[in-house]
C-alpha cells in the first residue's frame, strides 16, 4: 500500500518564488498570478510558507507586477488588478 500512495502523491510547495514576494515591515504581499494576491501580516515579520487549502502549491509562473512605494502606501499592480 505504501508503494501505491507514493507512486499518486504530488511535490507540494507551499513557497512562493521570491520574485513574487514584496515585504514592508510586519506586512508580506505574495503575488502569486495577476489576479490571485496573497496578503500576511505578523507583529514580528515571521511569515508561513505551508501550503493552504485553498493553494497548495505556490509555485507559479511570476506574473508582470509593480510596486510603487511611498512614506504613506504603497500600491501593487498586475495586468488585472491593482491594490
């Protein structure tokens, strides 16, 4: 049985390419497609690289993205989205 469950089990990876990953102080903003954005926030900066349920493997192509960055904001923008 142990043969059958490898030979069926995928390569999960819960990190993100660091390509992807924008950090400001204790916030963590993954962008993981053009439309799919994933936001943490930590008192201490410590971040979770596990996979969730709702995406087990973050391991996407980088999409086209920009960051502009100010003393008050700073905004993200893909082909799709801006936030």
């Amino acid at each position: 049985m142990e043969r059958f469950a490898k030979a069926f089990r995928d390569e999960i990876s819960g990190k993100t390419q660091d390509s992807q990953i924008y950090i400001r102080k204790n916030l963590r903003i993954s962008v993981l497609t053009s439309r799919l954005i994933r936001i943490e926030t930590h008192p201490d900066g410590i971040f979770c690289d596990m996979p969730t349920q709702i995406v087990l493997n973050r391991d996407f192509d980088t999409p086209s993205f920009t960051v502009s960055d100010n003393n008050s904001g700073f905004t993200v923008k893909t082909d799709d989205v801006s936030y």
